[in-house]
C-alpha cells in the first residue's frame, strides 16, 4: 500500500511519516530507495502480468477461502430451521460452491461478465449432474469443466491454500491407476 499510494499514487505530495507513527524518515527514505530501484521495478511489472492474465479474480481479500466456507456453513446453519438437515456434518463444501462465492459482489453480481457466464455454466453442470446426465470424476469435477480447464496438478481450484489433490479428491481411483499404468507401459 505504501507502494503503490506514496511512490507511483497519487499521495506522492506528502511523507507517510507523518502519517504512520512506525515510520521515521529514514527508515521510509531506504523503502523508497529500494522500490525505485530497476531490480524491483522489473519484479512488480513480472507480477502486474501475472495479475492481468487472471480472468476471474476473487474479492476474499485476506480472508480466503477458509474463512469463506466457515462463513457459508454458518449461514447455512442459521437459515435450516431446526432438524432440517445438520450443518455439523459439513466438513467440505463443494469446491464450485465456494468459487462463486468468492467472486460475487455483498449484492450478489459477478464481479465480470466472463465470471457470470461460468457461474451459469456450473449452474447447468448442477442441474445435469442431479438428472444423471453429468457425473464428475475426480479432478474432472463441476468447476473444472465449467472452466475449461484441467485442475492444476498442485491445488485444487475454488479450496485455498495447502489443499492438495489427494486431500480434495481422495486418493486415486482404480480407474485412475490404470490409467496411469497404462500411460507408463507406452512410454517404454
């Protein structure tokens, strides 16, 4: 934030010490050296690159998708009257569940046009997966799909940080593995 409002912003007319009681002059004097040098310049365009290729960007801020599903499962709790359904049992909400959730605005809009279109389109894959006509499989699960896009090897979309594909999904299916097999057996 002190990058970005004091040093290339629009709050370049005053010091942040003045401000900021943590800051001395000094101190702010070797940040700002720091920031202005090219090293660091190239690393922030690297990164505002990155930034810009993210189509869907969520609006958690530092909450993250934990908190978010904590959160849901509490409103979920407090909207079910009594012995409707228990909400204790909850240890996982579906991943597409939460991605839109992550990407709706307090008033309930997507955030963009591109996100609001794959919000329907899980929307859909719901609706055939309840009729029978769509079944997800491990990583090719609903928001998958609707993405179009395979799960990253590392992470699973729309579940936050630290959560593995084995921990999401479960460990590999029998079908899984011999695919898998099968796979190792052509390369030799």
């Amino acid at each position: 934030m002190l990058t970005s409002h004091y040093i290339y912003g629009s709050k370049t007319d005053k010091s942040p010490c003045e401000k900021y009681q943590f800051l001395d002059e000094q101190t702010w004097q070797a940040f700002k050296l720091k920031r202005l040098d090219l090293a660091f310049q190239a690393k922030r365009r690297a990164a505002q690159e990155i930034t810009k290729k993210n189509v869907h960007p969520h609006k958690l801020s530092r909450e993250g998708y934990e908190k978010l599903e904590l959160k849901m499962i509490k409103e979920a709790s407090a909207s079910n009257p009594i012995g409707a359904s228990d909400t204790s049992t909850i240890t996982r909400l579906p991943c597409h569940v939460t991605w839109k959730r992550a990407r709706q605005r307090p008033s309930g809009e997507y955030t963009y046009e591109e996100t609001a279109s794959i919000a329907r389109r899980i929307d859909e894959l719901v609706e055939q997966s309840t009729q029978g006509t769509f079944t997800p499989e491990g990583r090719e699960d609903i928001l998958a799909v609707a993405i179009g896009r395979p799960e990253h090897y590392g992470r699973v979309q729309g579940v936050g940080k630290f959560i593995g594909i084995r921990q999401f999904f479960g460990p590999p299916t029998s079908h899984h593995s011999k695919a898998m097999s099968v796979m190792r057996s052509s390369r030799v």
